[in-house]
C-alpha cells in the first residue's frame, strides 16, 4: 500500500480536492469551451478572427503587456521601499497596497472617471482612451508584483549584499548580480498574475474606457456585448480564447521562474 507523506491530507483529503476543484475550476472551463465548438472548429475560427473580436482581443493583450511591464518595475520599487526603508506612515502604505483588493472594481472606474472625465478636477481629460485603460488596470494589478516580491525581500540575506559591497561591487552591481536573480521568480510570478488579471478584468475599465469598438473595447467588455445580442458562441470562443492566452503566459513564466530559481540554488 502507498504511504502518506508526513504531513499529508491521505485519500480521502486528496479526493476532495479534486472534486472541488473539478466542481469549481474544471466543469466550467470545460462547459465554455464545449459551447465554443457549437458550430464546430470553422465557426470557432470565425468568431475569434471577426474583425471586432480581433481588436478587442489586441487592445486587451498590448494594453495588458503595457501594464506588465510597468508594474513590474514599480511594484519592484514599492516592495523594495517597504522592506528595506522605514518612514512614517509605513504601516498605511503597506495596507493601502490591497486596497484594490477590497475595492469593488467598479467604484475604481467611476473614481478614475471623476479624476480623468470631463468635469476632472486637474483638467485632464482621458476617459475613452487606451491611456484611460493603462490607468485603470495599474489600479487593480498592482498588488500582485508588490505583494509577490514583498517576502522574498524579507527573506533575503543582507549578509551576501554586505559581503558583495566590502569587495567593492557598486549598488548597481549587487543588484544585477545578487539581488534580481533571487528576485527573478517571485517577479515573473507577480507579473503572471497582474498580466492575467489585467487581460480579464471588466470593472475598473467599463466606465473609463468607453469602450468604443476597435479603439478601447476590451475583450471583457466584447463578451458581453455578444451575450447581450444572443451570440452565445462568439462570446465562448473569444472567452477560451483569453484563457489560452493566459494559460500560456502564466505556462512559460513559471518554467522561466522554475530555471531560474534552479540556476540560484545551484550558484548558492
């Protein structure tokens, strides 16, 4: 008979994980992507290659990319100045950091549009424009970097930094060289999951956005237009097509992560 690992849940545990998940995660996906293939390969084609369909899928995924790539870098920076400064007020930005969590999406959107809308109060009007989308979705996706990188930080050892500047290494070196190859994974994970998030996300955009076709239409909202207008499969065949977009991402993130982590303990 098998043996449960010290610590292990046993097979009943392991059974009813499986079953939630397949109740929660899996019997949907595979419902949506049945109905996608209602009119067969062709008509799945179709629906992802209609001209508005393609556009909104391309304003989603570069915007998306966009908000990656800064994200990134300022949730790097942030999580770097929590960790490593103190700073009165510490305690409020570090909570302040999950507010989007908490936040109802939608609110996000109509607090952006009274900043950025017509009557905003800085006289810089930028709802219905693909910047509009950038802010919004920074909004909601930036936790996932800071909050990722964040208790790698904590963890790491400051003896290895100090040993690296005593050799003469400059700041910028012991970052390169020390500091970013540990932090490698935990970035690519957060960056997996904001970019996901962004490339899905309804809520703070609907308002912002405008979500004028082939201009600021995203793919969330092209979904729903097409639910509303009874065409059922185009919207199934533009959702899997998110979901494969986003299976892939997150796919080669962690195998990248994966080697990298690798590539550090072998170096450590």
């Amino acid at each position: 008979m098998g043996r449960t690992a010290a610590g292990g849940i046993g097979p009943i545990g392991l059974g009813v994980a499986v079953l939630w998940l397949s109740v929660i995660v899996l019997l949907p996906l595979a419902a949506i992507t049945v109905r996608s293939f209602d009119d067969g390969l062709g008509g799945f084609i179709d629906a992802i290659d209609a001209p508005a369909a393609r556009a909104a899928l391309t304003v989603t995924v570069g915007v998306s990319l966009i908000v990656t790539l800064i994200n990134v870098v300022m949730g790097t920076l942030i999580a770097w100045v929590l960790v490593r400064d103190d700073f009165r007020g510490k305690g409020f930005v570090n909570a302040l950091i999950d507010l989007p969590f908490a936040l109802p999406t939608i609110v996000a959107s109509i607090v952006l549009l009274s900043l950025y809308g017509p009557q905003s109060p800085f006289n810089i009007e930028l709802n219905a424009t693909r910047p509009a989308l950038v802010i919004a979705l920074l909004f909601v996706t930036l936790p996932f970097v800071v909050r990722a990188v964040q208790p790698v930080l904590i963890e790491l050892d400051k003896e290895v930094e100090e040993a690296a500047a005593s050799l003469g290494a400059s700041n910028l070196t012991t970052f390169r060289r020390i500091i970013l190859p540990t932090l490698a994974p935990a970035i690519l994970s957060g960056a997996g999951l904001a970019f996901t998030r962004a490339i899905g996300e309804y809520g703070s955009v609907v308002l912002i956005g405008g979500g004028i076709p082939r201009e600021t239409e995203v793919a969330s909202q092209y979904i729903q237009k097409q639910i509303e207008i009874d065409r059922f499969v185009n919207a199934a065949a533009v959702s899997v097509t998110l979901l494969l977009i986003a299976f892939v991402v997150l796919l080669v993130l962690r195998l990248i992560g994966g080697r990298a982590a690798r590539r550090e303990e072998r170096a450590g």
